[in-house]
C-alpha cells in the first residue's frame, strides 16, 4: 500500500469518524438530557462488527462507515429503518398488524414517559437538531481554536512583484520593485495591510476623488502616487502582486517534495522566465500539465535547479491547472481570546454562506452533479489536506461539518430536516401525529432517493478518481 492511499485512509477515518461521532453525540445526550430510552449507540450503519452493553445502551461499531444512529424506545418507524441490515429486523413490518403489537411488546418494559414518542414536541425537536448543531459548534471550535493556536497568516513582503499589464495600477505609474510604505498616510508593514487599505473604499471619499495616496520607495527614493479607488476603472485584485517567491509549505509527497524543493527556498526562474512574484510562478506552472518543467532556485546562497512534471489537478468543478503542491512562505501574529473568537465565527459564518450558495447554484444548474463529492473524493480532499499538514486536515473537518450541519436539515425523509418536517406538521395539526403509514412512505421514497443519489455520486467518484 503506497503513503498516499495511507493518507487518504487515515484522513478519511478522521474526518468521517469526527463529524458522525459529534453529529450521534448531539443526538444522544440530549435523549439523556429529556430521560429518553437509548438502546443503540451506532457509528456506522448495517451490520454490527463490534458491539458491548453499557448500562441500558449498547454501542456499536457497524461495517458500513458512511453515517451512524442513535436509536430510541418508541421512535416508530425510524426504528424499524435503523435494523434495516444489521441482521436484527423484526418479524413482521411496522404498520400491520402483527408489526404493531411486535413493537409495543418490545418496548413494553421500559416506562412510558421514557418512550420518545410520549415526550413533549419541542424535546423531540431539540433531539432532531442536536445532531446538526454539534456539528456547527465543531466547526466553530476548530476554526477558532487553529486561529488561537496559530494566529493570522500574513505576507510579510511590501514589494511589489509584478503590476498587471494595462491595469489602473499600472496606468498609475507603479512599477515592480517599488516597495509600498504606506497607504493614505497610515504605515504598512505587509502586503495585506497595504492591500485591504487599497482595496476597502473609503468612506470620506469624496474628499479624495483622487483616489488612495500611496506612498512608494524607489530606487531609495519615496515618492507618492494617487491610485483610483476600487471599482470600475480602479484597482482590481489582480493588479498587483507581492515580491514573494519564497516558499512556505511543500505537500508532503508531492511532485515539489519529489524533487527537493524545501522550505525557505527562493524560487528565481520557471522555464528560462525569471519570477518576481508567487502569481507568476503559479502562472506559468498551471499552463504546463503533464510537461517537463525546469526550475531554479536559491537555497543558503547556492542556486539549485531540477525538472518537474505538473500534475493535471482538479481545481474546480471542470477546471484543471498544473500544479506541483507548493504555497508562499506566510508570518503569522497572535491573536487574543476575544478577537480569536470572533474571528472564529466570521469563518464559521462564511463557510455556511458559501456552501449555501453552492447548494443554490447546484439547485439552479449552475453548478452540475459532478461538482458533487461522494466518499472517495471527500477521502482523497481529506489525504490531501493532511499532507499538507494536520492542522489543513483540522480545517477540512470544521469546512466537512458545516456541510453535514446543512444536509441533515434538509426537509427530506431519514434526514434529520425529514423529522423536524413530520413534527412541523404534527404541531400544526394540533399534536396530532402524521400517520405510520404516510410516514412509512415517505421515509421510504426519500431512503430510495438518497441511494440512487449515493450510487450515481459513488459511480462517479470512481470515474473521476480513475482520471476522467
């Protein structure tokens, strides 16, 4: 077995045990907050592989990895679902007759006001939501805890490396090798305080229609240029670029590590082209897929060079660039409690935003079913990540999180939002259940729905792993 499928099994394991593990935690102890029977405890669905009875509750480890159950006395037809495969279904289907009195003898011992359907609606609701919500409060504690351990990255450079050809920055006279001092009279000390000053507009701008002041140095000169603001005809984001072409990381295993390219490096030409800036490295990199690239550069005062052959990598849904896995080299600052907090949440806050979105554009068409991820890709994103370092590994949890937080509210039968839907509409008809049987189908179409959307997402997991 090579290191990379190592990676991705053990990533994979990580970051599916995490999130099911937190999702089921949810779940279960707000069934012990409300006094609820729990009987199973499962982390992964069908057949138990491992199983011990503590107290009333037995906890498994089932074979099939992908989700897990907390199963309750009196859930009804969940019940009847969750022993779907495990070689331990009743004798007779929920909602004949037989059925009926099946269950009500299996739970016959255990107290009334223990069983989950006699408990008041907003206790079963908050069971439902548990799960979901340890998931978001994961996502928000290893976001902030990565921000509070490691602080904000930054790019500590202020020279600039490369000005965009017939850009407003360009047109403003700002040339590679001016180092920026500061913006409107405020001293920068990084590329990125001198870049959210150039690009957040000014409030009390219109007593500068000329624009941002910034201040440059020059051939040990200073000298002040006037750079129309953000906006049509101003500044865009990629105008400008810093004069870094020092390497930070370098992804464990990959093509960079293969030929020896460490951290610290400085990276002075790509393909006979000198390189002033990490976007022209990346630029010449991603053009050249699958063909043999030359390489120079600095280590402690001696120059190095090597081949590579840029891998076609996947960067977006249909879009492949070359790339050999390497990143600039960042500082990082620390951060107090609070501010690490907050921050904290801003990037919860994102993420919940932007897999929304993608869930509306895959709504909308915009995005197509192949952006979809199943468990290999999501097992090979997971390997990747680590690679990088177990800290991105940290963060591909909180982002795989917040998306499980998402799905499982979804109204859909078996999902968690499916119960919140059949309680929604038990309230509103004045506490009066759905009945067995509708929710029997409904469960049903909605479990056949997710298996056939399983399968196509596992089919082309294979197809796009195997390189297609």
């Amino acid at each position: 077995m090579s290191p990379n499928t190592l990676y991705i099994i053990l990533a994979f394991l990580l970051t599916l045990g995490t999130v099911v593990v937190i999702h089921e935690l949810g779940h279960f102890l707000f069934c012990k907050l409300f006094g609820v029977y729990v009987k199973t405890f499962s982390i992964g669905i069908g057949p138990k592989l491992l199983k011990k009875r503590w107290g009333e509750t037995e906890y498994t480890i089932s074979a099939i990895p992908f989700g897990g159950y907390v199963k309750m006395a009196g859930e009804g037809m969940m019940e009847e679902i969750q022993d779907t495969g495990t070689w331990e279904g009743r004798k007779y289907p929920l909602g004949t007759e037989e059925g009926n009195k099946e269950a009500a003898g299996i739970d016959a011992d255990i107290p009334p006001e223990r069983l989950f359907f006699n408990r008041p609606a907003h206790e079963r609701l908050l069971v439902f939501i548990a799960g979901p919500l340890f998931n978001l409060v994961l996502a928000y504690l290893v976001f902030t805890g990565l921000i509070l351990s490691q602080g904000l990255t930054f790019d500590p450079v202020t020279e600039i490396g490369q000005v965009r050809t017939g850009s407003a920055a360009a047109e403003a006279g700002l040339r590679q090798g001016d180092v920026i001092t500061a913006v409107n009279g405020t001293e920068v000390t990084s590329w990125d305080e001198a870049w959210l000053a150039l690009m957040v507009t000014d409030p009390d701008q219109e007593e500068r229609p000329e624009g941002n002041i910034v201040t440059l140095q020059r051939d040990g000169a200073l000298l002040e240029i006037a750079l129309p603001l953000q906006g049509e005809g101003g500044l865009q984001y990629n105008d400008l670029e810093s004069a870094n072409t020092t390497i930070g990381r370098v992804q464990t295993g990959g093509l960079a590590d293969e030929l020896g390219l460490r951290q610290g490096d400085i990276i002075t030409s790509v393909q006979d082209t000198m390189v002033h800036s990490f976007g022209m490295i990346a630029g010449i990199i991603n053009q050249r897929p699958g063909m043999e690239t030359h390489l120079t550069w600095v280590r402690d005062g001696q120059a190095m060079s090597g081949v590579v052959i840029p891998e076609d990598h996947e960067v977006a849904p249909g879009v492949t660039k070359g790339r050999i896995f390497i990143e600039s080299m960042k500082e990082s600052r620390k951060v107090g409690l609070f501010e690490g907090l907050a921050l904290g949440y801003r990037q919860t806050s994102f993420t919940v935003k932007y897999i929304l979105q993608s869930l509306w554009d895959l709504v909308s068409r915009k995005l197509g079913l192949g952006s979809v991820g199943g468990p290999l890709r999501i097992g090979q994103a997971a390997g990747d990540m680590l690679r990088w370092g177990f800290d991105r590994l940290l963060n591909f949890i909180a982002f795989f999180s917040v998306n499980l937080f998402l799905l499982n509210l979804l109204p859909i039968p078996v999902l968690d939002g499916g119960h919140v839907l059949f309680l929604l509409v038990e309230v509103a008809r004045g506490g009066k259940p759905v009945p067995e049987r509708i929710q029997a189908i409904a469960t049903q179409l909605g479990l056949i729905i997710l298996l056939l959307f399983m399968t196509f997402v596992f089919f082309w997991d294979i197809w796009k792993v195997s390189g297609h």
